[in-house]
C-alpha cells in the first residue's frame, strides 16, 4: 500500500546543502518530495499536516547505533532501536556488528537487512566485522559483506590490533568502503572506569587515561598513510585525538570522525551524580577535552555526530561503577541535547547542526544524502524549538533507559519523522500535552 500524499505546512525548512533556511511548504507524493515552496495549494487527495512554524530538515543519519539484534534482544531489538530512531528525527541508522553471534558473514548482513526492512520505514546499513568473530586475528571477506549490503567494517569496542591493521586497511579499500575503528590501547585503560583524574581518585575507582585513545588514533593514521584507504575515527573524547586528526587531514589523509552528543555536553563530573549511567567508552573526559571537540565539529575537523546509542538491561548498569558496562543511549535526545546546549548557547550554528546529524555521516559512510529538494527521497524530521521538554526515559521507544539526561530540560524535541515518504513517528497529537 503506497503512502498518502502528505503537504506538510507553515515550517520554517532548513537545509545547508540546498542553501534553504526559511519558511515553506513541502508537497510529498509516493515516498519522494514533489515540491519545496511558499503556499502550495492543497489539492484532491493530499493530507495536510500542520508544522506551525516547527524546524523542518532533512532526516537524520546515524553512523553508528547498537541495535544488539540478534542475540541480546533483551538490550534491543531491530524493531525497538529504529523506533527510538525514528523518535529522534532518524530515517537511516549505521548498525554496529557487535550481536551475538557477531555480524562477520554476508547472510548475516542480509538478515539484519530484512528484520529491518520488516520492522519500519527506518532504514538500516550493516557495518559488518573487521575480523571472524571480532576477535582482532582474521580478516574478514570485506569485499562479500560489502556485496551483501554492509557500508562499512569495524570490530567497534575491540581496537583492531596492530598486526592485521594494515591488512584490515587494505581489504576495506579494495572494498571501497571505510573502516571504522574504536581507538584505544588496551594496554593503557585495563581495568579503567572512568577518565584518569582526581573524580577516579576521589571514587576510588582505576582511571582511563586521554592517551589510551590518542595514541591509538597515531597509530591508525600512520598505518592508514603507509596503506592507504579510508579510515573513520569512532567517538573522539580527547583534545589529543582531535589535533592529531586535523594535522592528517591537512596532510591529505582521507580520514573522517565522528563526535557523540554525551561527549558533546558533558564531561566527566557527571559521574558523580548518574554513576554508571554516565559510563561509556571511551570515558567522559575534562571541559578542556570537550570544548576542543566542540570546536572541532564546529569547524569540520570531526565530520559528524553518532550517538553510539548502546542500550544496556537496567540491573547491569546497576551492579556499580566498575562491574556496569560502558554505554549510554542517545539516539531520542540526540537533537534536542544539541540544539538545547550548542545551538541556543551560539556554540554551534543551526545549519551546522544540521549538517552534522544528516547529511555529513551519510557522506562519511557512503549512503544517499537526504535533501530537502523536488525529486528527493522523502526523508524529513521536524522540531518543536520553541517548548520545553522533560527527558523521561519511561517514555522511550528503546527498550532500554541506561541515560544520563533523565530530568533534562530541552528544546528542539523531535515531533514528526518521515522516512521515505511514510510516517515513522508522530508526536503531533500529543504535541499541545507535552508543552510547558
């Protein structure tokens, strides 16, 4: 059955790579949009849906979610995670191969496709294992996962080691797609919980130090110069990290990386009052660290923001700082975090941020630009600006609540997400209940 027409009204649309920050209008007819302007009639058989001078932009992609299907469906389901996605204002989400069993193998992919493809409009790009099981020895057949539809490569939460990286490097390009890595010496955060400093002292707790990511990235850039590729960089924490990526890119070193919005707003002080729901890696580190990395978005030098959603059962993140896993969720306060703590501040342009959270990790991980253009896929999400929110974690569509942001005050909440030209979500009927 093919979706209705749609019109959606009165938005102010914003989208940096159509040169649109304005109000308008915008006519959707079979999953693409048919027109982008001012006062466009109605018309036989087309539904109105009322923005009310809402932010309407392109639909959001993440480059990198823990759907946890399958294997750990008491964490995620496919069906959960890209509801939770879609909640945010996400058409398409980049699928981390961590599931049990790990997504090594192009039938695989393909089943990770289909569920997703069954669960929702919220599209779902595999990134398929870098080595058999993720366990960093053997290589993976980069170019048969890729055949079967996966985007990218990654052991992400297992470094990959030193004596297959450049192995790693090269079958990612020839099979023309990046490797994503998780950067960290493992020799250095052993045991660690928390950012090294004087909280893991006050706590009692061992400390992961700045160096245990950046000098993993040094490593990763010297073999990618050596190897060629393309390499993408997973959660940059550290000013460290973020200086020795600038340097690579302006020594033409084809590297991306990518920034979450935890890392983003805070810093590693949270602990103290969320304890292991403030727990991720790599760790929440200094307002030193984080201004850099915000800066470093700002300016391009990080290409996008990943939420790196990991959801978590609640009696794991329970069993005390050093037993919970690492991981938070992000991928329904992502925007509203944001816009509430870069935009509103004048940290961050809008149209930046716009960028960053659509357009700019759909480039990074190869996939179709969502645009707000006649012609395009209907891909959309809208934003109430203007109301305060309340973060309430019993409300998600994830099926996990492992958040730092529960009682967090925000504006930009996601109301409205189309996903190839079908509805994905639509808080507009409760819209008037949620203002305050």
């Amino acid at each position: 059955m093919s979706a209705p027409a749609l019109l959606l009204r009165g938005a102010r649309v914003v989208d940096p790579l159509e040169g649109l920050d304005g109000p308008a209008d915008v006519l959707v007819r079979k999953g693409r949009i048919e027109r982008v302007g001012v006062s466009i009639p109605e018309g036989p058989g087309v539904e109105v849906v009322d923005l009310g001078g809402m932010l309407l932009t392109p639909g959001l992609v993440d480059p990198h979610v823990h759907l946890r299907e399958p294997g750990q469906e008491e964490k995620e389901t496919i069906a959960t995670g890209t509801g939770a996605a879609a909640a945010g204002g996400f058409v398409a989400v980049c699928a981390m191969p961590n599931t049990t069993p790990v997504i090594d193998s192009p039938e695989l992919v393909r089943i990770v496709i289909e569920r997703a493809a069954e669960a929702g409009p919220v599209r779902v790009h595999p990134i398929a294992a870098a080595t058999i099981g993720s366990r960093g020895e053997t290589p993976t057949d980069a170019a048969a996962l890729v055949a079967a539809g996966a985007v990218a490569i990654s052991d992400d939460g297992r470094p990959i080691p030193d004596d297959v990286l450049p192995e790693v490097l090269g079958r990612a390009r020839d099979a023309g797609v990046p490797l994503a890595d998780h950067c960290e010496v493992l020799e250095r955060s052993a045991g660690g919980s928390i950012f090294a400093g004087p909280l893991a002292r006050r706590l009692g707790v061992a400390g992961i130090p700045a160096d245990a990511e950046s000098e993993a990235v040094a490593r990763d850039l010297a073999a990618l110069a050596r190897t060629g590729g393309r390499l993408h960089v997973c959660h940059v924490s550290t000013a460290h990290s973020v200086e020795l990526l600038r340097g690579a890119k302006a020594e033409g070193l084809a590297v991306t990386a990518e920034a979450t919005p935890h890392h983003l707003v805070l810093t590693v002080e949270a602990v103290a009052t969320c304890g292991a729901d403030a727990k991720m890696n790599p760790p929440l580190a200094t307002a030193a660290d984080r201004e850099t990395v915000r800066a470093a978005l700002a300016d391009g030098t990080i290409d996008c923001v990943a939420t790196d959603h990991a959801p978590h059962a609640d009696a794991a993140k329970r069993r005390g700082l050093e037993d919970a896993p690492f991981g938070v969720i992000g991928l329904e306060t992502a925007f509203a975090l944001l816009y509430t703590d870069l935009v509103l501040n004048g940290s961050l342009p809008l149209s930046t941020l716009v960028r960053r959270l659509s357009a700019d990790p759909a480039r990074v991980m190869g996939i179709e630009q969502p645009r707000i253009r006649a012609g395009a896929r209907a891909d959309l999400a809208a934003f109430d600006t203007e109301s305060e929110w309340v973060v309430d974690p019993e409300r998600f569509r994830s099926r996990s609540r492992n958040t730092p942001f529960a009682g967090w005050r925000l504006r930009g909440r996601p109301v409205y997400t189309l996903a190839g030209g079908r509805v994905a979500n639509d808080g507009l009927a409760a819209r008037a209940g949620q203002r305050t």
